[in-house]
C-alpha cells in the first residue's frame, strides 16, 4: 500500500498509570520517556486526558494538568504531535484558545486540543455551576465555543505581526480580523495577542460523540476519537461522517476518524495486527488511538511485537516525513514553514 491510504496511530495513555508504584509521586520522566518512545516508533500523536473533578478517591487522572505537561513534552521532543484534553467548562474560551496558540508556537506546530462533547459528572460544582447544564445547553454550548477558539486561532493572518521597531508598527491592521462574538452563552471580542500558529492552526480532536454531535464534528473537527464497532458498523458510520463533512463544503478526508483500541499483547501479537488491518482495510476509519497504560513496557510490546507486522504488509509508514501534526495527519494547513 505504498501509494495507497496509511493509517494513522497515535497512543492515549490511561489516567492512574504513571506512577512507578502506588502511593509514589508523580515522575515526569516517566511520562517524557514514554513519548521520547512513541516519538521513536514514528506515532503521530500522544493524546493526553484530563479532567477537574469533585472530590472523591474514585477519580482516576493524569498526575499533572494536561497543557502544562504538553508544554513541558515539547522541550523534549521534535516529531510527535501532542494533543492535550482541555474542559470547556473550566476555561474560557478566550484563554483556552491563547494557551492553544502558544503551545502550537512552543511545540513549532505539533499542538491539538481534544474537547470532548460528553458533560462530566461533577464537574461543572467546581466551576459556580452545581447544577451542570443540561443535555441540549451543553451541546449548543460546545459548538459555540469550539467555533469561538477556532475564529480566534485564524485572527490574524500568516504575516500579519511585523514587530518592526524603527516604524512602531506591531502589525498590519488589514491583516488582523476581529471576532466580535456575540452569542448564546459567550462573548467575545478577539484578537488573541499570540501569532498564527505554526501549522495554519492547532489540530482539534473531537471525543465523547453521540450521534446528536456528528453534524458539529464535520464543520469543526481534524480528528474524531470513536469507540470500535463491528466492522460493518463501523464502516456504515465512517461513511456516513465522510458524507456529512462533504455536505459541508469540506474535502471529505479533512476530518480524521481513529478508533479507540486497547491493545492485548501477548504471544498471539499478529491477532493485534490482523485486527487493526481488517478494520482499516475494511474502511471503517482512518487509523486507531491505541489505549494503554504510560508504561515503557506497554508501549515496548506494542512497537516491538504489532508496529513490525503493520509495517511488513505496507500499513503504517517508516518514519516521519515532515515535522507537524497537520503533516503527519495529512490535512489542510500542515505545509512546514
């Protein structure tokens, strides 16, 4: 399949499973060897959850807050694309979207934003708001301020920031776009005080989709995280998410669909490989989102035992070919600049 489709694989480390041994605390390392791996092993992206919930011994999280440990992944590595989980109960939008475009800058073009359209219990007590929103506000909600970052993250134009001194000018006005949302739940005035990012924008990762949220993933998501199906059903369902982003004047591979997976590996590896490559021959998406713990071991299995067999039958690429999320996914705005 060397000039046909290649699929794509990113890895999501499980919440709770970065610690060396119960009770130790929390090692970066630990996490910036595991991506250092997957970086290695040539994945497109590490997706990183996160959360902000009520008290309570029952929530499993990741030991530091997402955008701030990307942050600190991208000083450490150069390929690998990382998408941070952020809540759009917890963050504004404006702010949310300024951390974004900073993280792209910061990275050179490897940052993602994964919003979730599914409402988290609890979470919303912690932010003046006990009552939580219902299903349908949430919704509209959402929509609203994924269209606010993602107008906000196209402000100002490539070349608009001149910074030049010996004029005083910071930028072409003709170049710089005011927002000026006024909407349902938000207002917003723009612009962000961050350039454009690296990679036109940061990639956005839509997750927790019911089949009310599709129509709002094909006008606003690069990439889709679903749970798997039934090779038929998913096909069926991966068609019809092609069809709703064409109907919206979008090219219908702009909007990435990967499959959550948790990988069993064991002596019986090509099961693995012989699953993922019917799915994908069989066109129910367009590569997997491996589920796993950050574990070296974990991760060791996976690219030593399930990447080879991928690679032998032409399914997963070499290496990297560029250098940015977009890039690596191959949609809009990825050229290397």
């Amino acid at each position: 399949m060397e000039n046909g489709a290649i699929m794509h694989l990113a890895v999501s480390p499980l919440p709770g499973t970065s610690e060396p041994s119960p009770g130790a605390e929390p090692d970066f390392s630990l996490l910036a060897r595991f991506v250092q791996r997957a970086e290695a092993a040539g994945l497109d992206m590490v997706i990183f959850a996160d959360s902000a919930p009520a008290s309570g011994s029952d929530a499993a999280t990741m030991p530091f807050e997402a955008t701030t440990l990307v942050a600190a992944l991208a000083t450490v590595t150069s390929r690998i694309g990382l998408v941070a989980a952020a809540s759009t109960v917890a963050h504004q939008p404006y702010n949310l979207a300024r951390r974004f475009a900073s993280l792209d800058i910061i990275s050179h073009g490897r940052a993602g934003w994964n919003a979730t359209m599914a409402q988290a219990p609890r979470e919303a007590a912690n932010f003046s708001r006990s009552e939580g929103f219902s299903g349908d506000d949430f919704r509209r909600r959402s929509e609203e301020y994924i269209g606010i970052v993602q107008g906000l993250w196209q402000g100002w134009d490539e070349d608009a920031l001149k910074f030049d001194k010996s004029s005083g000018r910071f930028h072409d006005p003709e170049k710089m776009h005011l927002l000026d949302h006024k909407g349902e739940f938000f207002s917003v005035r723009g612009p962000l005080n961050v350039a454009r990012s690296p990679q036109d924008r940061p990639v956005l990762v839509l997750s927790g989709l019911s089949a009310a949220d599709m129509d709002i993933a094909a006008r606003t998501a690069d990439v889709v995280l679903l749970d798997s199906e039934p090779i038929e059903s998913a096909k069926a369902r991966n068609d019809d998410l092609k069809r709703r982003v064409a109907a919206c004047g979008r090219d219908a591979d702009a909007v990435k669909v990967l499959v959550n997976v948790s990988p069993v590996i064991d002596d019986k590896m090509a099961v693995t490989a012989d699953r993922l490559e019917d799915m994908f021959r069989g066109k129910g998406c367009d590569g997997f989102n491996m589920l796993m713990p950050a574990e070296l071991s974990a991760l060791d299995d996976f690219v030593g035992l399930v990447l080879p067999a991928l690679r032998r039958r032409g399914l997963f690429r070499e290496s990297y070919r560029r250098t940015n999320l977009r890039s690596h996914l191959g949609i809009a705005g990825g050229g290397d600049r």
